[in-house]
C-alpha cells in the first residue's frame, strides 16, 4: 500500500518540476537566441539500508535543443545572427567566457559593445570597446568598422572582431542563466569559417504548440497520480476496517 502511495507522491511531485520545465520554455518563446530544453522522466529505485523494493518517478533534463531558429529581419546596424551553427562568446558575470545566439546587440556610454542582457562582447583582446563614432557597422565575419564623429561618410575604421567560435556540441551545456559554456570550462579558440548575417536575429527554436500540448499531458498525469493517491488511502482505510470487524 505505501509503496504506491510513495510512488505516486513522487510522480506529482515530478510532474510539477517538469511543467517548470516546459514553462521556461513556454516563457521564451519570443526570446532571441533561445535554445529549449527537454525535460524527460524514469523510474529510480530507492537504495538504503535494506533492499531497493521502492521506485520513485524522476524528471531529469537530458540536454538542450541545439537546432537553429528562424532569421527575422530587422535592418538594425548592430543586429546580428549566426549562420549555421557557432556561438558569440560573451564575458559571463563571473567574468568567464560563455557563449550564446542572442545577436541583438547594443554600445553603452563607456563605448563597450554588450548583448541586450548587458553581458560584454569578446574580441581578439577581450571586451570589445568602441571610440565615440557617428556609424557603427558589422561584418559577416564579425569585423567592426566604425566612422568616428566628424569623418567623411567614406571613411571607415576597423576597430576590432567579434570572437566567434564553433565548439562541439556534445562537449556544451546551458547553466541556469541561459548561456551556453564547455563541460570542462575551458575557453575556444576563435574560427573563422563562422559567420554573420547582419540585419538579422535568429528567433527562439521553441515551438509554443509542442509546448503546450505537453504541459496539457503532465496536467493530465499529474491528475492520475493524485487520484492515485486517494485510492491508496481508501484502500488503507478500507483495510483497517477490515481489520477492526476481525
């Protein structure tokens, strides 16, 4: 009896962190660059001090959907996307090297060239900054020309490259804060055979449709689980008036 109710337990407690999952998912589905994650869930034996007669459900994120959005146009200067596959390597708040698709870039008052979410671009030299320039333009192999304040329109310099990489996907993982670093922490090399389309972003490869027809699934277990749940006790119950009329 306690072992279908523990199991049961378990599964609905799972089922509610895999809808955290899809959620997540769900909640980026506009956002530039994303890459969803998959969720999936097996069944665990409990090891202790005796022998392992109990399961329990585990949810688990087996990795992360490296498959390519779709471009959207936007004309920006300082909009970029990806071709193909490869990264823009990015300086992480713990001030190590990540890397990610998100192209929508910005200049701050300082001249640093940083992602919508303020984390600095690398180039060959580490964070890339800018002088003060009245245009601002990105090649397709990540060079940066600029064309300082009060230059003839035909004038243009090269200040530095963005530093794109194209790492084995098998060897990356995405952390908590969307980015995407090596398994054994260590900086790529830059590769030149990456390039840029400018003028473009690449969109989120979640598809809301999937999404939402597998958070109507785990609703519908977790249903199961908690009506499970009341079985096992109506079971106990019934069986401790059993044991009172004996």
């Amino acid at each position: 009896m306690d072992k279908s109710l523990f199991l049961s337990m378990s599964g609905a407690s799972q089922n509610m962190l895999a809808q955290r999952a899809h959620a997540n998912n769900l909640a980026n589905v506009s956002t530039t660059g994303f890459r969803r994650d998959f969720e999936q869930a097996r069944s665990m034996p409990v090891f202790g001090e005796g022998l392992p007669t109990r399961a329990y459900a585990m949810t688990e994120r087996p990795g992360t959907d490296m498959s390519a959005g779709l471009l959207q146009e936007t004309g920006r200067d300082l909009d970029v996307a990806v071709e193909g596959e490869g990264w823009i390597a990015v300086q992480a708040p713990d001030g190590g090297e990540a890397y990610t698709r998100a192209g929508n870039l910005k200049i701050d008052v300082f001249g640093i060239l940083r992602t919508s979410g303020g984390l600095p671009v690398l180039g060959n030299a580490g964070p890339i900054a800018l002088p003060p320039a009245d245009k601002v333009e990105i090649g397709t192999d990540g060079t940066i020309s600029f064309r300082a304040q009060g230059e003839a329109p035909n004038v243009l310099a090269e200040v530095d490259r963005i530093k794109l990489v194209k790492p084995d996907q098998v060897a990356m993982h995405k952390g908590e804060d969307g980015l995407m670093r090596m398994n054994d922490g260590q900086e790529q090399p830059a590769d030149g055979a990456v390039t840029l389309v400018t003028g473009f972003l690449e969109g989120s490869n979640v598809n809301a449709v999937e999404e939402m027809t597998a958070m109507l699934s785990l609703a519908r277990q977790f249903e199961l689980h908690i009506k499970m749940m009341r079985t096992a006790e109506e079971n106990a119950q019934a069986t401790n008036k059993l044991l009172q009329i004996s």
